[in-house]
C-alpha cells in the first residue's frame, strides 16, 4: 500500500468515558455484543498470525514433515551458520538493497515533480483527466504489467526495439541483459506506482494557505521562486515521511515484481530475498533453511522499522504509533 | 512581453503532463494492438498504438481453448466470497476496537500492530495451512488473507470520528448493541466501507503469490497464475492462425496481449469508481502530515 495507517492506541475519547474503568468482568455483562463480535477475530490471530510465530523455531530444528515441529531434532544455529557461510547470501542481500536503492534515486522524486506540476495546472478538467490516467496501471496486477512490459521490449516483435532499428540502432534484449534488467525493473515500478503516490503530496499542497503564495507574489517572487519558497516547505513533512517509510521497507522487495520479469539470464541481479526463500523453500523442499533465512530478513525488517519510527518522532511529526 | 512570460511555460508544462500521461497509456494501447494484429505485423515488430491488419484470431482461439475462463470464474468466486469475508471480519474487529472504554482493548490493538511488524516467515505458514488440511482449497487463501491490518486501521479509525451522541441516544431509546450496529454506523460508514470492499476485490482480483503457494491443482488455478503460466509456456494450440495463410500463424506475444487484455478487463470496466474511492481511502487512511 501506499502509505501507512496512522496506527493510535490513544485517541480523544470524551474524558467521561475513560473516567468509567469497569472491571473487565463487569464491562463483559453490560455489553456481550462488542467481546462476542471481538472473540473471532483475537482466535483467527492466535491460530493464522501467531501459531506461524511458534513455527519459526524450525529455524533452529533439522525439520522434517514425519516428525512435526516439535518432534523435528534441535540443530541450535547450524542453519545461521550455513547462511553466513553461503555465497548466496551475499548476492540476495546485494540485490535487495541495491534494487531498491535504485528504486529510491530514480523513483522517489518522480512523484513529487508530477504532484508540483499538477498543481500549478489551472484548467480543472485537464488536471483531473491527467490525474485519472496517470493512477491507471497501479490497479493492475504485476503480472499483468510484467506481460505488458516484456512484450513491449521483445527483441524480436516489441516496439521499442521496432523504433531504435529504425534509428539505425541493434536491437536490445533488455529481459536477458544484467545491465538492462535492473532498469527496466526500476522504470516499471515508476510506471506503475509514480501517478498513484502523487495523491499524498496533492493533498498536502491543497492544505498550503494561499495567503502565502499571495506574499510571495507581491515580493515578486515568479513562479519557480513560488514553488521553491512556498510549495516545496508546504511539502516538506510529507516527502521526509514517505522517504523514512521506504527506507523502512528497505529490506524488502515485493515478489511478484522481481518474479514476473525475472528469468535464468539474470538471475544474478534479479535474485532477492524472496524469490530465493520461495525457490529454495517450496520448491527445493529446504524448510528449515528458509525458515531461517525468513527469521533473519523478519529481524532486520523489525529493526528498520523501529529505527524509522524513532526517526519520525526525532523530526517532530506524529510517529506512526 | 508579460504574455510570453506566462504563456510559454504554462504550454510547455501542460505538454510535459501530457507526454507523462501519453507514455503511462502507451503500453496499454500497444498490447491492445498487438492483440487485434496479425501474426505477420506482430512479427515485424511494427505494431504501435494501432491494429495492423485487424484480425480477432488471438481472442477467438482465447475463448475457443477456455482454459483463461475457466480461471477467470475461479477468480470471481475467490473474489466475491473472499472480499465478502474480509468485510464482515473488518467490521467485527473494527467496531469494538473503536469504543476507547472497551476493556482489553489496548491488549488486542497491541496484538494486531505486532503482525504488521513481525510475520511468521512463509514456511511455518505454509506449514500451518498443510496441517490444517487446506492445501488446495480456496480457504486456505481465503483465511489466510481474512483481514488486512491497514484496513482495519481505516475503519477503526473512522468509527472512532462518529460523534458518540449517536450511539447514546439510541440506547437511551432501549436499542440493542447490535441494533445501533447495523441501524446506525453502518449507514453512516457506507462510503468508507464501499472504499474498502474495492480495496479488497481488487487485491483478490490481482491475488497471485499465495495462490501460487497454496493451490497447486489445474482446475482451481486464478486468473493471474494462469496468465503467468502463458508468459512462461504457451499452449501451442492457441497460436492458430487463418489457415489460408501460414504466415499468419499467431505468434506467442499475440496470445499473451490479448490474455492481459481479458484479465486487465473487469478492472478496467470498474475503473471510474475504483479510482474515485482508492483515493478517498488512501487519505482516509494516511498519516496527516
């Protein structure tokens, strides 16, 4: 999803309310309804979310189907430890990071430009058609979009490599190329994501007070000085946040994307944590050798997380919880 | 003199937005004419963003093989019972979780934010969904995706905005909890909750990694995987041509562009609404900056 829900266990209630403590005992017989309503939900949790939680532990078991969890042989770190020692490693860990730092340079300022130029557009009809077309390919799945994009860039029938022969140039194979794929992998999560994240900043720009471009104005600023001194400031929280959020999810590369246009020639700069853990877990039946990689990838992320969150309270905005 | 100064820059940017807006569509016009071309145009390479001579082969041998509607009306069922759960599961841990007096509440709240932090890996879920006996059934996506944390936080989020007053005086009047539920914040949430059943329907409609995961039998195959399997191998079968001409034998990128036209088409039927509400829900979910 685009952006996170503001996750509060405290919200103003009417100081009434909290002043009435009952015990849980007596709060349960005035209103069954809302505890039989939560009863489900808290027993869906415990088995979906938090029995997979117990099922870490194979991480540290040689695990096999016949025995079961608990009667799979404790191994203590021996997977950890053929983590460390495997060269894969490095190579998933190098892949992760560098594909989203790409994704970082090239697409986090994509959507803060469009959202600039989009609110300097006066004609209200132009703006909103733009706008419309523009979120379009986020609705779509990756692999419908993934279809799309090695069509378009087939060497042998797709258009784009049709244009650079007609300018004389050879043809690409930019699926099989390990220089090409990562830019291709980049410029589709603009194409896909670039539109839809402009909403955020619009919205942030239409709580700018128009006073201010008005000062400005009778200063003299023109238009370039108006968006560098008014608009951008007005922004300015907003972008650190979104910034922040995806360093958060730095660890993490969605799978589909990578699967969808990834193939055996590019394995070696297409490969990420979780097409190996899917590769190696389900299809080559590894279980506590994923789990365990899972373990580690599920830490770093936690620790990100946490890390962003001090660093959003430290910039003074509403942290996320 | 002042003309120049306003006009050329408002031009040229209003021509950049569209330039963005026109290469954000071009690949989408581009599959649409490639799936309308012969095989021979498609071969050349040359199609663009107009059908070179028009032919309805790629969908004809599409509906003729069936396979891709087979999935299709698997999807939907996914999709209807899917989202129709979701919801209900929604409410249920919403509603409650909004009343700020509820005892335990901070307990449960406490208990849903850590999963969105930290998640069994992928194994011990395919693990517990084994044991359960559920491979190969829908509810084994079905549960597995009962209820989306950033979803939970919108509603919750929007009932605890409805002024208190409401419930008050209807209980006053001797209404039941449930009552109020359904009578009143209900009707009062219909667009937040028509922004989260499009939210949800969508994720079904495009549902592949879990599917991949969980249903490993033909018949029952989604939509989505169903279309990677053609990126991946195609059937030979559906690359017939107009048999009066062996050149117009369909190449595979004809087949697959009108595949990712068929799957693309619900959503983009429903498209007015779906955008109208993604982003009343996006905002309504953000964090206010």
């Amino acid at each position: 999803m685009l952006a996170q829900p503001a996750v509060h266990t405290r919200s103003p209630g009417s100081a009434k309310q909290m002043a009435s403590r009952r015990s849980l005992w007596k709060d349960l017989k005035r209103r069954p309804f809302l505890y039989m309503l939560l009863l489900p939900v808290i027993a869906y949790f415990l088995v979906f979310k938090y029995f997979p939680l117990y099922g870490e532990i194979i991480a540290f078991k040689d695990f096999r189907l016949g025995d079961g969890i608990w009667g799979s042989k404790w191994v203590g770190l021996e997977h950890f430890n053929r983590l460390l020692h495997s060269s894969d490693l490095f190579k998933i860990v190098r892949n992760t990071l560098l594909l989203n730092l790409y994704g970082l340079i090239f697409g986090f300022p994509v959507p803060i430009a469009l959202a600039i130029m989009l609110n300097e557009v006066r004609v209200e009809w132009y703006k909103r058609v733009v706008q419309n077309l523009l979120y379009l390919p986020h609705f779509l799945s990756w692999i419908i979009l993934g279809t799309i994009v090695i069509g378009l860039l087939s060497p042998g029938s797709g258009f784009i490599n049709y244009v650079l022969q007609a300018f004389g140039l050879d043809p690409i194979y930019f699926m099989g190329n390990t220089f090409w794929w990562p830019f291709v992998y980049v410029f589709s999560g603009i194409w896909r994501d670039a539109g839809f994240s402009t909403i955020l900043y619009l919205a942030a720009m239409s709580s700018i007070d128009p006073h201010l471009y008005e000062a400005a104005r009778i200063d003299g600023g023109g238009k370039l000085r108006q968006i560098w001194h008014v608009t951008l400031p007005g922004i300015r929280s907003t972008i650190a946040l979104m910034l922040v959020l995806q360093m958060g999810r730095m660890f993490d590369v969605g799978f589909e994307h990578v699967w969808v246009l990834t193939n055996p020639m590019v394995t070696s700069v297409s490969d990420v944590m979780s097409t190996y853990i899917y590769r190696l877990g389900l299809v080559n039946l590894q279980y506590s050798y994923t789990t365990a990689i899972g373990l580690v990838q599920s830490l770093v992320g936690l620790i990100l997380v946490l890390s962003v969150n001090r660093i959003i309270r430290a910039m003074g905005e509403r942290a996320l919880w | 003199m002042v003309v120049w100064k306003e006009r050329v820059p408002r031009l040229l940017l209003y021509f950049i937005l569209g330039l963005c807006t026109f290469s954000t569509l071009f690949p989408f016009l581009n599959v649409l004419a490639v799936s309308l071309s012969s095989g021979e145009a498609i071969r050349a390479g040359s199609v663009s963003i107009w059908p070179r001579q028009f032919t309805w082969d790629a969908y004809r041998n599409l509906i003729d093989d069936g396979q891709l509607f087979i999935a299709m009306k698997n999807t939907v069922v996914m999709t209807v019972v899917g989202t129709s759960l979701n919801m209900l599961v929604t409410i249920m841990a919403a509603y409650p979780l909004s009343k700020l007096d509820l005892r335990g509440r901070g307990l449960v709240l406490g208990m849903i934010i850590f999963t969105m932090l930290f998640t069994g890996g992928l194994i011990p879920q395919f693990l517990l969904i084994k044991n359960l006996g559920l491979m190969n059934t829908y509810w084994s996506l079905w549960l597995s995706g009962l209820l989306s944390t950033y979803n939970f936080f919108v509603l919750k989020t929007f009932f605890e905005g409805l002024p208190s007053e409401l419930e008050e005086s209807a209980a006053i009047d001797g209404a039941k909890d449930w009552v109020v539920l359904v009578r009143i914040v209900l009707p009062l949430a219909l667009p937040v909750l028509a922004a989260l059943t499009l939210f949800y329907a969508v994720g079904w409609w495009n549902a592949y990694y879990n599917v991949l995961i969980f249903i490993k039998s033909s018949t029952q195959m989604s939509l989505m995987v169903k279309l990677y399997q053609m990126i991946d191998n195609l059937d030979p079968a559906l690359l017939i041509g107009d048999s009066t001409n062996a050149n117009n034998a369909l190449p595979p990128e004809g087949v697959r562009a009108g595949a990712a036209m068929l799957a693309s088409l619900p959503i983009l039927i429903i498209y007015p609404f779906l955008q109208k509400y993604f982003v009343k829900g996006v905002l309504m979910g953000s964090v206010k900056g």
